[in-house]
C-alpha cells in the first residue's frame, strides 16, 4: 500500500510541475520589434501588445498572430483595363502600405492584403477607364496619385495606410505595339527631314551672307584703291605742272617735248594713224635755229626716215598725216 501511494504521489507531482510549465508559457510573452499583437479575453478584445515582454493569464486570454508593423510591399498580377478607345491593355501595379492600427486591421477586415489588391483592380479600372491610351501611357503620375488617394481613403478604417502606388508596366495590344512603333519612326524620319532642311537653310543663308559681305568689301576695296590712284596720279600731275611751271619753259623746249613723244604713239599693233598738228610747223622752226644749222636736214624728215631737207629760211612742210607702219 505504501508503494501504490509513493506512486501516484509522484504521477501527481510530476503533473503539476507539467501544468506549472505549460502556464509559464501561456502567460509568458515576448514581443518582437515591429510586431503588435491583440489579446481577446473569454473572446472578446482585451488590449493590443506592444513590443517587449507581457504576461497573459493562462486559458483566459488568447493571442492572435502577431501583425507586422512594417511597411509592406506587395506586387498584384497583370490586369486587363479598358480605355476610353475601346483598347485592352495589361497594367501591372505596386502597392507600399502600412498597418497603423492592429486592432482595426484584425476586425474590421477578414485579409486586408486581398482587399487591397482588389480595391486597387477596381479604382485602376474606373481611373484608366476615363482615358485613351495616350493619355494612360503618359499619365502616370496623376494615375497614380489618384490610386492612392482613393485607396488611402478606403484602407483608412481597416488601420491601413496606403504611402504609395506605382503602375510597373503598362502593355498595350502587340497590333497596338506595332503601330505605335511605325507612328514614332515616322516622327523621327519627319524630324530628321526636317533638321535636315533647317540646317541646309541656314546654310545657304550663311553661304549667301558671306558671299554678299565678301563682294561688298571687294568694292568698297576696289574704290578706295581707285581713289588713292587717282589721288597718286593728281599729284604725280599736279608735280609735273608745278614743275613745268617752275623751269618756266620755252616754245623751243615744248616743241622738241612734242617730238619725242611722237614715236611713243606710233607704238602698239593698235595705231595704224597719227596726225600731225599744222602747228607743228613753226615749233620746227625754232627747233632748227636752236640746233645753229641754216641748212640740213628736216627734224621731220629726220624722225620718220625721209630724204627730204629743209632750207635755212624755209622748213619743210610737215606731212599732216603719216602711217607708223
């Protein structure tokens, strides 16, 4: 009988130490940073547990999977929206989102993950749905902030903050695709052709300028270089009738001036002709009183090879025309 008692003294001490420690850690918990945890008692909401260590009472309060804190990303599946046209395109969406109120996240929404991904579906549909397809494929900014106004306007009782939404990619129809990639390389072509045309414009306009400063500055060289010729040759003029004036000559110095320059007109293949003045006459005469010979040959005769001479008292008369040949 002592046996039997010594038995089940130990079966029973034995139970008490399991149950002592399955109390323990029923009561005993620790909170991860981060994380927030709802405690219902008897079924009903007790408190919501911070990070850090708390005690429960064992088979009276329950806790519920802990929440994340964090901000949370999740990428949703391609889906098919309707534009304004008429076009089906594909529109992958990011959401970032926050749980700020775990008590609201628990009860007020069964999987507030699902709900988002499907709020976020039906807004994008109602957003896009209002616009064509260039106005999708450039507005993305103003599509997304209407995600999130709308999706942080809904998510707001379910403890949810929506930070952000962002359309990943936007794919249009591959017929769309193909038409769109013929449309911008038309673009292209017609914007090459004409830079092309803009650059050959100007320069022409360029060539056409420089051509006219050139030849403006050609003439405006050419009649200062003819001004200071005719400046040079005024003066060389105005020298020789200084000089001539000056040295005050005679009728006999003219004359024999005239002579020698005689045979300078005569030169060329142009002068065929040249005329004698009648008054070359009496300027022969003094030249011949000058060179003290009564008689002799005619300085006329002389100059163009004839065998004529003239008399001390009367020359003879000067040919009034003569061939230079």
């Amino acid at each position: 009988m002592d046996g039997l008692g010594g038995t089940a003294a130990a079966i029973v001490l034995i139970v008490l130490v399991i149950f002592v420690i399955i109390v323990l850690v029923r009561s005993v918990r620790i909170i991860p940073q981060a994380r927030a945890g709802v405690v219902e008692r008897l079924g009903k909401y007790q408190r919501t547990l911070n990070p850090g260590l708390t005690i429960l009472i064992p088979f009276v309060d329950r806790l519920l999977p802990l929440l994340d804190l964090r901000e949370q990303v999740v990428s949703f599946p391609p889906q098919p929206v309707i534009t304004e046209d008429n076009l089906v395109v594909s529109i992958d969406t990011v959401v970032y989102f926050q749980v700020t109120d775990p008590r609201a996240a628990t009860y007020e929404i069964a999987n507030y993950i699902q709900a988002v991904e499907q709020l976020t579906t039906t807004t994008l549909r109602n957003v896009v749905g209002g616009l064509n397809l260039e106005e999708a494929l450039t507005s993305r900014d103003q599509i997304n902030g209407q995600l999130r106004g709308v999706l942080d306007e809904a998510t707001g009782r379910w403890g949810i903050r929506v930070s952000r939404v962002e359309l990943k990619a936007i794919d249009p129809p591959h017929s769309i695709q193909d038409s769109m990639e013929k449309q911008m390389r038309a673009e292209r072509d017609r914007r090459a052709a004409i830079l092309t045309a803009e650059g050959t414009k100007q320069s022409q306009i360029l060539t056409a300028e420089g051509q006219r400063q050139a030849a403006i500055l050609a003439a405006e060289g050419d009649a200062k270089a003819a001004i200071l010729r005719a400046d040079g040759e005024a003066q060389a003029i105005q020298k020789v009738f200084d000089a001539i004036h000056k040295g005050n000559p005679d009728q006999k110095l003219l004359a024999y001036q005239y002579l020698q320059t005689l045979p300078k007109l005569a030169e060329g293949s142009s002068n065929k002709l040249w005329i004698i003045p009648s008054e070359v006459g009496e300027a022969l005469k003094g030249i011949g009183g000058a060179l003290g010979g009564t008689t002799g040959e005619s300085p006329v005769a002389g100059l163009f090879g004839g065998n004529e001479t003239a008399k001390s008292t009367e020359p003879a008369p000067v040919a009034p025309t003569r061939s230079a040949e």
